[in-house]
C-alpha cells in the first residue's frame, strides 16, 4: 500500500451528530440488524419482507444454492403484484400525494403526477397493452426517453404480468435489434423521439429501422412526445395516445408468482453478446425498497432525484421499483446536466426544492470542471443526503461534491452495486457510517462480501483480491434470459459456491471496501459499463479491417476511455479519415456512448506464440506507461512492443 492511499484511507467523515439522532439507522442499528441477517437470514428476510403487500403470504423465505446448477428462490411461495405495492396500497393515504416530478429537457417544461393519477395511467397503459394481444410472460421491448410514460409502461407490463427489457434510448438500432431477439420480443413500445440537449433523437425510426431484422415483432406502440412525422407501419403500430381514448382506467393486476420474471435488462460483458440479466418479482422489489429506505433515509414528503436513465438498472431500482414501493417522490429529469448550462443539475434542485440527490462521478467530474461558481448562484439548502453510483469514485470528485454542492453538511452515500445485484450491496447508511472518501465502505444487510486471491483462498483482514459474495441476497439475479449455462459460467465458476462480480477490491483495517475497478475485459466508460468485445467485433465487422482489440485507459471525465488498435487489412494505409470513418461506424453500430477515443493503427497486435493477445501490454501502452510492461519473452514477435510504444508516443 502507498504512503498516500494509508492517509487517504484515514479521512473520516463521521455522521452527523444530528441525522445519528433522526435517521431511521444509526451505527448500533446498522450493527444488530447486520449481524441478525447474517446470523440468520431466514428470520431475518421474514420479517423485513413484510415491507411488501403480499396476496398470497410466503411460507418459505430463502431456498439458494451457488454450486452446481446454481438454483436462487426467495418467497418461493408468496403471490404478489409489483405495481400494486409500488402504487395501489398507498393510494388510501397517499392518492393525492406526488410519486412522480417529470423535469423536461427545455427548463420550461415541468409536471407532477400525483399516486392517483399514476394509477389511471399505468391501468390504461396496461389495457392498452392487453387489447393489442400482451399477455402474461410475454416479453415488451420498451425504447423510451425519460418521460413518464416511460414509467407507466414499465409498470403497466409489471401490472399485467409482462416482462419488460428496457433498452437505453442511446443505443443504435442494431444494438436494440439484437435485444429484441434475444428475449424473442414481439412486443415494443417507443415514443416519436428523445429530446437531449435540445437536440432529438429519432426512436421511432431507429426502432423501425431494428424491426426489419425482427421478424417476430407483432405491433409497436408510439407514445407522441415532440410530434415530429415518423415511419409508419399500418396495422402493427399504433399510437398510444389513440388506443389510450378506447380503454378505461381500471385494470385488475395480476397475481404473480414471487418468483416470476419481473425485468430482463441487458448489460455488457466479457463476450460479445450481451446477456439479458433476468429480475424477479418479490425478492427484487423487496430489495428496490429496503435498500432506497435505509441508504437515502427517505422520510415522508422529502422529493428523491436519482438523475440516472431509466435504460439502465439504476433508473429500475432508484427512479422507479425503490422510491415508489416506499411510497416517495421520485423526480425524472429527461435533459442532461450540462444543458442549457453548466448549472442545470442545480438549478433543478433549487427549483424542485431537492432533499436526496443521486448522481455518478461522471457527471460530477464534468461540473466539477467548470468551477464552483454555477454551483454557488443556486441556493442548495434543501439537499440532505447525496448519492455516488456507477463507478469508483475518485477523492477530489468526492470531496468537491461534499464540500461545494453539500457545503459539507450532506453525508454522500457511494454506493457499490451491479446489474446483477438488483440493487446496491456495499454502501454506507447516513446515520449510521462514518465516511472515507472513495471508499464504498460496509455490505448492506444480508450481504456477505469477500475477498478472493488468484487462486481463489480467501483472504481475511486487510488486503486486496477479487471480490465475490459468498451467499444470496434477495435482489440477486436469477438466471441470465435463454441461457442459464452462461449464468452459471460467468457468475459462479470462477470461484465455485461464491458469486463472483467481476471487481477487484481492497479491505482496510476498519473493514471498509474500496472497490478498484473491474478485473475482466469489461470497461466503464461514464458510468457505462461496456463489453471491450463488443467494441471489437464491431471494429472488426468493418470491411478494410483485419483486426481489432480494445481497451480502457484512465480519462479525466468519463472514468475510462475507449482506446483501439486496429490492423488494416493488407496493403491499405492508415488515414485520419479512415480514424474517423471508424468512430463512427462503432458509434452508429453500438451507440454514442461506444465511440472510440482513440483509434491506434498498428501493423500487428502483441500476441503469444499460441495467438493470445496480450491485454496487459495493450492497457499499459493505452495507460502510457511504458516503463511496466512485464514478462514480454513469451510474445511471437517481441519486437511488436516497440513498434506500438513508437505508435503511441506519436499521437
Ligand atoms: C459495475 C456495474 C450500480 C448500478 C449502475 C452500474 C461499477 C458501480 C460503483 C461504485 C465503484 C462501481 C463496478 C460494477 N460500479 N458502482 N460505487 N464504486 N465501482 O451498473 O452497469 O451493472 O455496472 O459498475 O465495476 O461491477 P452496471
């Protein structure tokens, strides 16, 4: 360990001696509740499942097994809907009380959508749904901007017993192609267009385009946000706001198993295709909610800002799933915080006058960047509790968050979790944790981290290895679509009987967890987790090039860069041109979020004698770091190295 990480991991931050009083879990707390849900998760999960209306009450709590086939149940026998708990019992108190604040992209556009009225829409959404042929089980693609009814469709599939997979609005029509087919989807739902930076973004279009390699699509439904004039296909599309006028606002929910899919939702990984990660009803909901009470202290009336994309599993778990099961305010921002200016995320919370705000490092280091004065001109007295999510997050970023937006009164809670996780896993409680900047400090409850060495032992104390969870939580994911095999390979081989997540970590001497980073060939760019392969394949699937391998390397804003080397085939020339057709054939193929940063021609890769590439030299030359670069004996063509560190320095 470095002299500076040992002091850096000394600067403590301790609760507040006020939010120690009134959060609802102060440190003792956190210590018996931790301690009883590890010493006896069955008892534990019993009593803490009663956060949700259950029709039918579960007699079995937790029925999990990491080794072999790999088999995760929680409530197995418990019956419930997700849109009830998150809408329908808090309508006897709650029916004129605000669940949602919809924030539009032009700052003159705002709405509130009381729990009543969430009700009516989600019900007609639902029926809608039902007269075009959805049925329980069936899987809808929802591609959607950050609108409310982008809500009301999730929930109105949750309603009825369908399966949603949301694919983040920024994604190219081949990327939502591919996870329409992959769950074999025949249902969509879009809206004419995204609105982003005053710029728009034609959905409808892209889905159409997507939908001529879907053959197994039966209907799209439209919702009309910009009304901009978009392709049409008679007899399968339909618009929501006409089907919405044929249909009553009632719709009886149906009874689901616990175990029911509720969500696939597809992320990135060390292989070309994405996997389609598969939540259930009741222990991922139970998870949504008890980790958005305890982790926010969420108190009745505060207004809640998670600023994520629906798109993603945060705007699941933060913006709909947790918030509205406990019955909170959850505003939904469709702009981006840089958008008219550079204080949009601030002015938004003066106006909506913000309690809890939950952002990721990214866009912190980006307004970070621009001074402390676009934070200064907006009055920030009403933030209580600020959040970290989606990548590490750095030391200055934390502390300029914590000093300049939460005048060092809001304790930020950095919060580690995953797709797979459901929900957030290692994270502080405001009341209950001193803080370390950087650090995501302590496991959640029922959550049982641990570190594992190369060979898999695992290391107790202080140290540093892979980071893997050694027993079930109710929010886990279940399977992966379609391919259980996979599920079992990529999670639960590596390390049989403990599910691993694919971070490294380090643990200090007060058992506080710093996670380092991903350890496969999985890049997080803005908070975005990206697969290096798919990058690749995309590279490669360009007809003048031979070969391709991607990987990060540290940027300044987005956390991790995209950095490609690239083999033309024989005989051809590198050109900046053909740099730049390249970073926009990955960006067109994937999404604006995968475009490269930078292309690196080079002849040959570094390979091993069996045809390896060797990443580590790879990443080290990205790095720019060259005094490093290891054993190279075992290269077919040491002299490889040279030529790339001559590429690299040239740029
Ligand atoms: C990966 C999961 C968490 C929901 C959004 C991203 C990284 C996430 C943190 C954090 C350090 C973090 C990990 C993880 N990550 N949160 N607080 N500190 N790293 O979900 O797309 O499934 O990505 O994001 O590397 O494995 P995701």
């Amino acid at each position: 360990m470095t002299q500076e990480k040992t002091e850096q991991d000394q600067t403590r931050f301790p609760v507040p001696q006020t939010l120690a009083q009134s959060a609802r879990c102060n440190a003792d707390d956190y210590q018996r509740l931790y301690r009883a849900s590890i010493d006896d998760p069955d008892g534990f999960w019993r009593e803490q499942g009663q956060r949700l209306q259950w029709e039918t009450p579960y007699t079995q709590v937790k029925n999990t097994c990491f080794d072999g086939d790999v088999s995760i149940k929680w409530f197995e026998d418990g019956t419930l809907n997700a849109s009830v708990n998150c809408i329908d019992r808090h309508l006897p108190e709650k029916a004129n009380d605000i669940a949602l604040i919809w924030e539009g992209d032009n700052p003159a556009y705002h709405h509130a959508i009381t729990y009543g009225q969430l009700h009516d829409h989600v019900c007609r959404f639902a029926n809608v749904l039902k007269n075009m042929g959805v049925k329980k089980g069936d899987r809808v693609t929802i591609y959607m901007p950050m609108i409310p009814e982008t809500a009301y469709a999730m929930l109105a599939c949750a309603r009825i017993g369908a399966v949603h997979s949301v694919v983040f609005a920024g994604f190219s029509a081949e990327a939502l192609a591919n996870r329409i087919k992959d769950c074999d989807s025949q249902w969509a739902i879009t809206a004419d267009e995204g609105v982003r930076a005053g710029k728009s973004i034609p959905l409808k279009n892209n889905l159409d385009e997507a939908a001529r390699s879907c053959p197994g699509l039966k209907a799209v439904l439209a919702v009309r946000h910009t009304g901009a004039t978009v392709s049409w296909v008679d007899g399968r599309d339909y618009w929501y706001h006409e089907a919405a006028l044929k249909v009553d606002s009632r719709c009886e929910p149906v009874v689901m198993n616990a175990e029911d899919p509720l969500f696939i939702l597809y992320t990135s990984g060390s292989t070309g295709k994405p996997k389609g990660v598969l939540h259930t009803t009741g222990g991922y909901l139970l998870w949504a909610s008890i980790t958005h009470d305890y982790v926010f202290d969420y108190q009745p009336g505060e207004i809640y800002w998670c600023a994520a994309d629906v798109g993603w599993v945060t705007g699941h778990s933060y913006i709909i799933y947790g918030p509205l099961a406990n019955g909170a305010t959850s505003l939904m921002f469709e702009g981006v915080p840089t958008w008219p200016d550079v204080d949009r995320f601030w002015q938004i919370i003066n106006k909506h006058k913000v309690n809890i705000f939950y952002t990721a490092p990214t866009a912190l280091r980006a307004l970070m960047r621009e001074g402390d004065a676009p934070v200064e001109r907006h009055d920030l007295s009403s933030l209580r509790i600020l959040g970290s999510v989606g990548e590490p997050i750095n030391p200055e970023a934390w502390l300029w968050y914590h000093r300049v937006v939460g005048k060092g009164r809001c304790p930020i809670v950095d919060t580690w979790w995953q797709t797979e996780t459901g929900g957030m896993m290692i994270t502080p409680l405001p009341g209950a944790t001193d803080l370390k900047p950087g650090s995501a400090t302590r496991p959640f409850f029922g959550v049982k981290p641990a570190l594992v060495d190369a060979e898999g032992q695992i290391i107790e104390g202080a140290g540093a290895g892979n980071l893997v969870i050694t027993d079930s939580w109710p929010g886990q994911a279940r399977t992966l679509y379609g391919d259980h095999e996979r599920f079992i390979q990529t999670y639960f081989s590596a390390y049989p009987g403990t599910y691993f997540t694919g971070d490294g970590c380090k643990r200090d001497a007060d058992g506080y967890y710093w996670i380092t980073g991903r350890v496969d060939d999985v890049i997080n760019v803005s908070g975005h987790r990206m697969g290096t392969a798919e990058v690749e394949s995309a590279l490669v699937a360009h007809h003048l090039v031979a070969e391709a391998a991607v990987v990060g390397f540290p940027h300044d804003v987005k956390g991790q860069g995209i950095y490609c080397y690239v083999t033309l085939n024989a005989g051809l020339e590198p050109t900046e041109d053909l740099a730049r057709e390249l970073r926009q054939w990955v960006r067109k193929d994937i999404g604006p979020i995968a475009t490269p940063d930078h292309i690196h021609f080079t002849p040959s890769l570094p390979k091993t004698r069996s045809g390896k590439i060797m990443r580590r030299i790879l990443r080290k030359i990205a790095e720019n770091d060259f005094s490093n670069l290891g054993d190279t004996s075992t290269l077919a063509d040491p002299s490889v190295v040279d030529s790339l560190i001559e590429g690299r320095q040239i740029r």
